[in-house]
C-alpha cells in the first residue's frame, strides 16, 4: 500500500509537468513590438485614434488567431510628443525585446534615427516626413510622403486650374513637419510644374487670419495648400468664409481655393470649421468612412467590437493607426510561412520584399503597400476629396504624384 | 567647538574657520563618503537597463542645471526664467561645432571633455551677457529680461537653417580610454560623466559660498544697498551670478547633447526653464542639498504623473483630454503646496532630520 502511494506522487508529477510543457507548446510565439506616441499633449487628438486603431487591430489578430497559436504583443506608451520621453520608452521597448516598433512624430524619429540604425529595427511611424527617409535604411513611411501630397495637390491645382499659370500661396506648420515640402514644392515649380509659389506663410498661434488672407488676396492668391494641422486651418477656413473669399466650387475666379495635406483634414476639420469646411480640397492615401468600401465597413466594424466611440470609429487617424498594425501583421505573416524566425532580421528583409507581385493590398488604403531597398514609402496612390455637405467625398479617382520623380 | 570631533550636538565655534568647514563631523564626512562610494558602486552591483541609467542620468544632469539656478535665483535672489535656454546654449555649442565639422569630429569625439567646458563657458558668456540689465534692472523686470531671451534663443533655433530649425542635430559617438563608447556602455559611461562632474561641482559651490564671494551673492540678495555700503558692487555680483549661472547650465547642456547622441529645441524650452524654477522650488531655494533634491523629486513625479495620466488617457474620452491637463495641474500644484506649506523646500526636511540624529537623544 505504501508503495503504490509513492509511485503515485511521481506519476502525478510526471503528468503535472507534461500537461505544463504541453500548454507551453500550444501557446505559441509572442512577438513584441512597441509604440510610442502623444495620447496627451500636442497632437493628441490625432494621436489617441492612432492608438486605439493599432491596439484594436492587433486584438482583433489575437483574438481571431490569425497567427495561428502566436500572438502579438504590442505596448503602447504615452510619449507627450517629447523626444526625450519617445527615447526613454525606445530603450525600455528595447529592453523588453521587441521586434519592429511603430514610432509617431516627425521630431521623435528624426531624432532617434541614429538609434533605429545601430539597432537594425524596422520603424513604422505615423509620420510622414521626407527627411525621415534621409540617411535611414530602417524607417518605412506608411504611406506618400507630405512632400508627396502636397505636390501632389500642386499638381491637382496646375492641371485643372482655368486660365494663367495658377498663383499659389504654402499654409505651413512652423516645424519640420511642416517646412519639409516647402522646399520640395518649389523645387517641383522650378522643375516644370505650372504653379507660381507667392508667398509661404507659417502660421503661428493666431486666433484671427484676416490680415493674412487680405495680403494673399491682395497678391492674386488663387490656391493655398496647408501642410500643418487641423484647427490652424480651421480658423483661416472660418475667417475667409467670413471674409466671402472661400471658393465655392474648384478655382472659381476671383475667391480663394483652400487645400491641404493628410492631417489637415478629417472629421475634426469638419467639426472645428463647421460649415466654413465645405468645398475644402483634401489628399490622402486611406480610405474613409464616410464612403461606402470593403474597408470602411471593416473599420467601423472593428470599432464597434472593441465598444469604440463613433468620434474614434470614424476617424481617418483610426484609419492609419489600423493600416499600419495590418503591416506589421502581415509582415510577421509572411516571414512565418518562409518558416523563418520572426526578428528584427527578417522582418526588415520581408519588409524590403514587399512590391510587385508580393505588394501587399490593406482594405484601409487606396493603393498597395509597396517598399524596396529603395522606396520606402509604402501607399504611393493618393486620394483627393472634397467636403460636400459636411463629410468627406472623392474627387476622380486616385493619382500618383508624378513631379517627386523629377525633383 | 566640540571636543569630541565625532558627535557634536551643538554648534560651538570657537573659530571662524571652525565654522567654515566643508564637514562639521568626522561623522558628516563619513556619511557622505560612504554615500558616494554607494553612488559610484550601485550600477556595478545591481542590474541596470539602459531606460532606468537614461532616467538617471537625466537626473543628474537636471541637478547641474538646477546648482547654476539656485546660485542665481536661491543666493543671489535674481529670478531668472530663462534657465532653460542657457543649457540649450551649452547643448547647441556642441551642436554647432557638429553642425560645421561634422558629427563625428575629433574634438567632439575625443575631447569631448575640453568640449564640455567650453559648452560651459558659453553659457557663462550668455549668462553675462543677459546678466548685464541687472546694472539697473531689479525683481521681476530683471526676470522679464530673462523671460526674453528665453524667447529670443527658441526663436533664433527655430528659424535658423544652420541650427536645423530646430530639429535633431546629431552628435556622434565618443571615444574613451578602450575605444569607442559603444551602445551598450553609453548610458553607463555618462552616468559616471555626469556624475564626477556633479561631484566636483557641488564642491566648487560649496567652497563658493565659503569665499567672499558666496558671501556677496547673499547678502546682495538680502540688502544690495546695505552691500553696496559694505564694499560690494551689486551689479557686478549679479552680473557674475548669472555668469556661474550659465556656467552650470551650459555644462548640463553640452551633457545632454552627449547623453542624447542629438540636440533638439524642444529640450530647451519655456516650460523646461518653469520646471527647473520649480526644481529649484521644491529643493529648497539657496540651499545646496536642495539643488539635487528637487531635481530628484520633480523627474519622479513627472514619471508617476506620466503613467497616471496614460491610464487617465485610456479611460477618459479623448474630446475631454482630462489626461492632457494632469500634467501642468500637477505641477502647479505641487508648486502651490510647496511654497505654502514648506517654502524652504526638501531641504528644510533634511535638515530636520539632520537635527533630530544630531540633538539625539536630547529632543532640544
């Protein structure tokens, strides 16, 4: 009797710790990746969709087990849009083994571009900046380059414009983020395009436009293009609709046709400038919800799994912020076929893989998603739309920015 | 004084000079010595990661700053808003000698220590230079001229092509005894750095203030024109109050670029000078040990308050940005606090319980 009562205690053991390893095997990988980015501060408003869409994505892949039993594991952190705090979280993320990280602003991966490079981590910011690409073999733009846009709406503006070559006048963010096209704009004027640049204003903290929008009238403005932020161009919005300089249909002689870039425009354009928004001319690569597509339904269908709001649902910063995570998956997707091991290696050689036949086609963008050794900017297709009747519509279909080849 | 070099539960003098010793005690200078001696083993001890040194070492770095800020605003008694801009001197000196010789130049790389001192010397320049209203400026029109150059140097980075408007300049990697400093060692390494330099420097503003002219700095706070009966030049006082000011700041500038790797504006702006006044606040002003509490206490509740205003972000609605507010609401607050409850700061707290060992186990 009493040896059948030691035997027991082995086998039970035994069985305890074949049931452990057995759990452990069907668990699966975790993969690790990291963002840091402005949930509070300076550009949160755009910053706080952008996390919910990267955290709800990734949910979604675990929850759905679309990695079969391995599971992304993603931190996101508050950075205050401090490069300072997006460095400390950097080496924390770092610590804690991860492999490929989602930056956000312009300032923050410019800044730790050095370091992105002594790690060999792939990095998807929100931002996107040109000079990101600068010196930079890690960074992969989700989608055009704000250079691209906004050359992209010069472009708009040259070959639909009606009559003399079409003067054209910069609204920009008193940053990188805002200045990089400037120069990239007038390099693409020289090159051939038919606009005329009069004037580059950047905008401080102003409350009130009207002395601004009187000297671009007064100089013959026809156009401007915003390259900032939403509420600054809000209110030149509402101050030329007070002014009755706002065009109401595309160029229309004698007024003022009012343009911009990625996040310049939005539902929070529309709900900061109210009805001074109408007619406003926007370019971006994502589609929206307010259309109906594969992806919007996608989108708001993922939002309400997860009991996000209808601000957060239908935001174009959820949008990217869904985008950029269905990159990440896919890549981890496709490096685990090959049976590769998912690390920092091979996710950046899977990354540079992605074009021609493997370019990768999110249901979130309106083109593929297409990096080389030498591009990487992913969606190079743009979208214009239009606010009509208070939400976004599409104007013609989507374009490619042709003078960024020639510049 | 005491016989008993040991314990002294008094302050009995029987000299000048008795008075003027850096350590009252044998007791005091063992305490300390065996502070430092802990300072220097930890990180050789225990487990560090590089976010925790870079925590630190930020630390520290704030504590240089905030030595040159209370020599200014705690001795002297000149407000000065513009302390941030006087490290962003010393941080783009570095930055400008990267910026015409390249990053990875030799004098940035391998004499970096030469590099240092020069970065603080600027600042001791520019702290002169923005001292010199204090020939007929007092109290707060003097720290509305600080004020102003706090403007005026964001506003010279931000539009300057050569200072990268303001966006990262980089800084390349430093070389030491064994070679390049690499990666893995770099955040270690400056620990060290930064902390001898802190070391040397809270001793040089100790001795300081043993000199005549520590003594000046305080009594041109106190009464300038009683100084000024006395001997004393009040302006000139001011004048070399601001220049050791942005001596201090330079030097934790020309640190930052080197820990960082990069200079960016954004590390030198109006709210980092408010943050080291507040530094200084809850420290202790014109006290030395209030120098490296507040810095230690203002970098630790930003970090609390930084992760309650994450969870706050995740559960309030983002249209309120509640969570965006905590951060400054905080501040302010401990800010309030401090200057009702405790106006003499940390250090007031220390010395407390400096007194209570000291009288131990007399309660008077």
């Amino acid at each position: 009797m009493r040896n059948h009562k030691m035997m027991f205690v082995p086998i039970l053991m035994s069985f305890i710790a074949v049931l452990f390893f057995a759990a452990n095997l069907q668990a699966g990988e975790v993969y690790k990746l990291a963002l840091s980015l402005a949930i509070t501060g300076p550009t949160s408003d755009a910053g706080n969709p952008y996390a919910k869409g990267v955290e709800d994505y990734f949910r979604f892949v675990n929850d759905t087990k679309m990695l079969g039993d391995d599971r992304i594991e993603c931190t996101i952190r508050d950075d205050q849009y401090k490069t300072d705090v997006t460095k400390r979280n950097f080496e924390d993320f770092l610590d804690q083994g991860i492999v490929l990280y989602l930056n956000y602003s312009t300032g923050s991966t410019m800044g730790l571009k050095r370091d992105f490079e002594e790690e060999k981590i792939a990095v998807i910011p929100a931002s996107f900046h040109a000079g990101n690409l600068v010196d930079s073999n890690y960074i992969f733009l989700p989608i055009a380059s704000y250079s691209e846009q906004t050359i992209g709406l010069a472009e708009y503006v040259a070959n639909n414009h009606k009559g003399d070559k079409p003067k054209v006048a910069l609204f920009v963010h008193p940053s990188a983020f805002g200045r990089g096209p400037v120069e990239d704009v007038e390099k693409a004027a020289k090159a051939g395009l038919n606009i005329e640049v009069v004037e580059v204003v950047e905008h401080g903290q102003d409350l009130d436009n009207t002395a601004m929008l009187k000297r671009l009238k007064s100089k013959g403005v026809q156009y401007v293009i915003s390259q900032t932020v939403q509420s600054p161009v809000a209110t030149m919005l509402k101050d030329a609709a007070r002014l009755g300089y706002t065009a109401k249909t595309f160029g229309e002689a004698g007024k003022i046709t009012f343009m911009g870039a990625h996040y310049t425009g939005g539902n929070d354009l529309i709900a900061l400038a109210g009805a001074a928004a109408e007619n406003f001319f926007w370019t971006t690569s994502y589609k929206l919800t307010s259309e109906k597509s594969a992806g919007a339904d996608a989108q708001l269908a993922l939002a309400a799994r997860y009991g996000r709001d209808e601000k957060a649902a239908n935001s174009h910063n959820y949008t990217n912020g869904i985008m950029v995570a269905q990159v990440a998956t896919e890549v981890i997707k496709r490096v685990k076929k090959q049976g590769l091991k998912v690390n920092r290696k091979t996710l950046y050689d899977e990354l540079n893989q992605m074009n021609g036949a493997k370019a990768f086609q999110p249901d979130t963008t309106v083109g593929p998603v297409t990096y080389s050794k030498t591009d990487h900017a992913g969606v190079d297709t743009l979208q214009l739309y239009r606010v009509d009747g208070g939400v976004f519509r599409s104007v013609g279909t989507p374009f490619l920015c042709e003078y960024i080849k020639k510049i | 004084m005491s016989a008993n070099r040991w314990l002294a539960t008094g302050n009995y003098f029987t000299t000048y000079k008795e008075e003027q010793r850096i350590f009252l005690t044998h007791t005091d200078r063992l305490i300390f010595s065996f502070f430092l001696v802990c300072v220097f083993v930890w990180p050789l001890v225990f487990e560090t990661n590089n976010k925790s040194m870079l925590v630190v070492d930020n630390i520290l770095i704030a504590m240089i700053a905030v030595l040159g800020l209370n020599l200014v605003t705690g001795f002297a008694g000149l407000i000065s808003i513009g302390h941030a801009a006087f490290v962003g001197v010393g941080a783009y000196t570095v930055a400008s000698v990267s910026r015409v010789m390249g990053d990875d130049y030799i004098l940035l790389t391998h004499a970096w220590p030469a590099m240092i001192l020069a970065s603080g010397l600027v600042g001791a320049v520019f702290g002169a230079m923005v001292g010199l209203p204090a020939f007929r400026l007092k109290h707060l029109y003097l720290a509305i001229a600080t004020l102003s150059f706090q403007m005026i140097f964001q506003w010279t980075i931000n539009f300057m092509e050569f200072f990268n408007q303001g966006q990262t300049i980089f800084v390349g990697r430093i070389f030491w005894l064994n070679g390049e400093v690499g990666r893995n060692e770099h955040y270690i390494f400056w620990y060290y750095v930064i902390l001898i330099i802190l070391v040397l420097l809270g001793f040089m503003v100790r001795n300081l203030l043993r000199t005549r002219f520590g003594r000046c700095l305080i009594a041109v706070r106190d009464n300038d024109r009683a100084a000024d009966a006395m001997g004393m030049h009040p302006g000139l006082t001011k004048v070399y109050a601001f220049g050791l000011a942005g001596f201090f700041a330079g030097i934790a500038g020309a640190l930052h670029a080197y820990l960082y790797r990069g200079v960016g504006i954004e590390s030198f702006t109006l709210h980092e000078s408010i943050t080291y006044l507040a530094m200084a606040i809850v420290g202790g002003l014109g006290t030395l040990n209030g120098s490296f509490w507040g810095p230690a206490a203002i970098k630790m509740l930003e970090l609390q308050v930084e992760k309650i205003a994450e969870h706050a972000g995740d559960m309030m609605p983002a249209s309120m940005n509640l969570a965006t507010a905590l951060r400054p609401l905080t501040f302010g607050l401990v800010i309030v606090l401090f200057l009702m409850f405790e106006p003499r700061g940390i250090a007031n707290w220390w010395r407390i319980i400096r007194s209570y060992f000291k009288l131990w186990p007399f309660r008077y």
